[in-house]
C-alpha cells in the first residue's frame, strides 16, 4: 500500500504527496461510510468468487472471510471506529483494516475488482434495502389514511376545483385518493428495485474481469436477480439512481398536496381539521397561534427532493464513458432523498393520526354554496332535458338564488317551476347532501356504499 510518503491506493505511480485540501475535496468517507456494511458483505462475496476462480486458496478465502466479519462486527458497535482521517473513501477504510488484521492475505481480496465496480454494487446493495424501508414506510402511512377514512366513514367534506367548492365528497373518498397515490409510489419503487437488483460486479475498472470468477454464483450470494451485461455501462450506469431520486420526488410531491390540504383545512377559513397539540407549534410572539409547521416541512422538503433529482441528471449528463469522478455527487444526493422521504411519510403518517376532524362544520361546509347544482341539473336530466339546457336552466335558478340569498333548497317549488315546468315535489329529496352523494355510485364515486367498497378493498390491497 505505498509508503508511509504516500499513503493513498495508488501509491507506485506516485512520488509526490497529495496535496492536503485536495485530498479533504476527494474524501467521500465522511458520507459514503454508510456503505460501510454492504461494502463488506460485496466483500465476502467477491472473496467466494475469487475462491472459486482458483485465485484464493480455501485457507486465505476463510481468512479473510472471518476479518471481513469482524470488520463488520466492530463497525457495527464501535462508532470510534470510523474516526479515521486518512481513508479516502469506505473502500479503502475496509481494505486498510482488512490489511491491517491479516497482512498479505488482505492485499488479496482487490484482484480482479475495482472501487468503479464496488462502489456501483454497493450502491445498489444499499439502495436496494432503503426502497424496502421505504416501500413499508408507504404502507404505514397508508394505513393511517384508511385509518382516518373508516374513524369518520360518513363524514362529507366540500371537494374543490380551482379551490373553489365544487361537489361533496367523503371525506374518506379524499383519504382514499391519497391513498390511490401512494399504490402508485409503491408499485414505483416495486419497478425501480428490479432494475437496482443487477450485479455490476466483476465488471472490474470497465473492460471486465480476467479472472474465472462466476459472476452468477456472485449475484446469488447478495441476492441480485441479474448480472450486468456489459461492463462499461455496469460501473457507469446511475440510470437507478436518478429513477430512485424521480420516484421518491414523486411521493414528495403527493405528499405536499396532502399537507396543503392539511394546511388549508386546518385554517380558521376553512376548519375542518384540527391538529393536536403532538404535531403543531406556536408562536413565540401571538400567544393564539397554532401552525401546522410539520405539513409546511413536509411541502417544504418536496423542493430539497425534486434538487436531487436535478442535481443527478445534471451531473450524469455528457459523461462520457466510463467511470468519472462526478460521478462520486450521486451518493449524498440519494442518501439525503431516502432520508427525506422516509421521514416525511412517518411524520405525515403520525399528523394524519393526530387529525380531529370537525364532521359539523366540514358537513355544512359541503351543504352550503350550491355544491348540489350538477344534481338539480341531473334531476332535469333524468326528467327528459338535454344536458346543456340543465346546465343552463339550472344557472339562472343559481342567480335567482344569489340575489334572494338561499340554498337552492329553499327556493319554493313555485319558484323552480318558473325556471322549468319539469321540476316537481321530488327534487328537493334529489337536493340533500345525502342524495348528491348517493347518486355517484359507479366504481371509483364517492357514493357512501362504494366508499365502504373500496375501503375493503384498499385494506385487503395493504396486505
Ligand atoms: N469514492 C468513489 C465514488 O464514490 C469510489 C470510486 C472511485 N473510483 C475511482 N476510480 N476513483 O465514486
């Protein structure tokens, strides 16, 4: 490993020493550390590989094998441990230990393999578990809008357009429509991991191994389902990251409209929900305040996701082949997006258990502003009226509404008829709140029979 002049994985080459801000801009240990665990099992496994070309003998593989282990094991429960200033990179930190505990043995386990090769298996060995903590963060934040959605199953909120109240809804149709969403993310990051789990390595530097090492047998220790084709792409492909950091700005995204929702209904304007004191802050100026400062985080962060998304396709673009040094930048930015969504869905998860829901209000608020005119128009409909002369008819009787300062409810059926001979007795049942609803009972409306539907179905779906 070079001399004690130049301490550095290149050390024959070298005469000269690093310069000292250089080398501190290089390092990516401070970071890439957390590969520390996946770095040592692709470890072990390239180990069995090379045993299996014939490089190692069973003796020096089981050597290093068992320093491999106890590398990990120190890692594991000595946090000191990585309080290593010189290591570039977790590669060479492990490797340097490696050597450390058995010497020439140690100076073994690289042939046939490169950091280019490492680094994008570890990658994927680490991405590949954070999906799966990810995929059951999903799940739990799911469950707490069903949760939320069966707790109050026959609450009615207004729904809006332009934000402005359009029909009613349930209010576990919206749980629900939240719910719809974060399928999709799941089903994402479902597609994106079979696309992670291919092995790169014994794609070596980039022109592949001269070794007889069973890339298959490799693949299969660490539980790859694939083997990278070829081996320029393998070390220089970040395709998964940057579809890792698209998928995760798409939970984001979902969840920032969840929060402005929260946000917006939590307002004094508006009132439906209140959050509990577990999930809010106040003000240290106005003694009354009560903000959703975990939602604002929450559509807050979305940005800091979608930058990383950003920041990948901006430092993959125009690499030429192979492996680039830039390509180093992938590994804070997918860190910090796992992180990110992750605490986001647990937090929202725990402010949507934490949501008291004012069911007299959010209901009046659905009864009031004319959310039932589509039905007097469908009512017109039913009785024999084209469409566009409801919709027409029924906008003048809106007006007349306006101006006397009423529902439509409560205009008198001498008044209606005025407007359309076919409006009779039975359109003021058409008009309640519980009507309006009933009526949307194809699948996917809000009907309060085919919430309750979907309700079990999206229950039997989280299994
Ligand atoms: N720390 C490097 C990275 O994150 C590891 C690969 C370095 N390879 C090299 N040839 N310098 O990308």
């Amino acid at each position: 490993m070079g001399d004690a002049r130049n301490r550095n994985l290149w050390g024959g080459r070298f005469t000269g020493e690093t310069d000292r801000g250089f080398a501190e801009f290089n390092r990516s240990f401070g970071f890439d550390r957390r590969l520390f665990e996946v770095d040592v099992r692709a470890s072990i496994a390239h180990c069995d590989g090379l045993a299996g070309a014939g490089v190692l003998t069973t003796a020096e593989s089981n050597q290093i094998k068992s320093a491999l282990k106890a590398i990990l094991d120190r890692g594991q429960t000595d946090a000191g441990y990585f309080d290593e200033p010189s290591s570039e990179d977790v590669h060479s930190f492990v490797e340097a230990r490696l050597v450390e505990m058995i010497g020439d043995a140690g100076r073994k386990l690289h042939t046939g393999r490169s950091r280019n090769d490492q680094v994008a298996t570890d990658l994927r060995l680490w991405l590949r578990d954070e999906i799966d903590r990810l995929a059951a963060a999903l799940r739990g934040t799911q469950e707490a809008l069903l949760d939320l959605a069966e707790a109050h199953s026959d609450a009615a909120i207004p729904g809006y357009t332009h934000l402005q109240r359009a029909q009613p809804v349930l209010l576990a149709h919206w749980c629900l429509a939240y719910f719809e969403m974060l399928a999709r993310d799941r089903e994402r990051f479902a597609e994106v991991r079979r696309r992670v789990n291919v092995l790169p390595l014994g794609s070596a530097a980039l022109a592949g191994t001269s070794y007889a090492i069973d890339r298959d047998a490799v693949a299969h220790a660490l539980g790859f389902e694939a083997v990278s084709r070829n081996s320029l792409d393998a070390v220089s492909d970040r395709d998964f990251c940057i579809e890792f950091a698209s998928a995760a700005s798409l939970v984001m995204m979902h969840l920032s409209r969840l929060a402005e929702d929260i946000i917006l209904y939590v307002t004094a304007e508006f009132g439906f929900f209140e959050l509990s004191d577990a999930v809010a802050t106040g003000s240290s100026l106005m003694p009354q305040k009560k903000n959703p400062d975990s939602m604002e985080l929450v559509r807050g962060k979305a940005g800091r996701v979608f930058g990383h998304l950003t920041a990948l396709l901006a430092t993959m673009k125009g690499l030429p082949l192979a492996y680039n040094k830039d390509m180093q930048e992938d590994k804070e930015a997918i860190f910090d997006a796992a992180d990110t969504v992750n605490h986001c869905l647990n937090v929202t998860a725990t402010v949507l258990r934490n949501i008291r829901l004012n069911e007299a209000r959010a209901r009046a608020a659905a009864g009031q502003g004319y959310l039932n005119a589509t039905e007097l128009a469908d009512y017109l409909v039913r009785k024999g009226m084209p469409f566009r002369e409801a919709h027409e008819t029924v906008g003048r009787i809106v007006v007349q509404a306006i101006e006397r300062k009423v529902e439509l409810s409560h205009l008198s059926l001498a008044d209606l008829k005025s407007f359309s001979t076919l409006i009779e007795q039975d359109v003021f049942a058409s008009l309640s709140l519980e009507q309006t609803l009933a009526t949307k009972a194809q699948i996917g409306g809000t009907a309060p029979d085919r919430v309750a539907e979907e309700l079990k179905s999206a229950r039997g779906r989280l299994q």
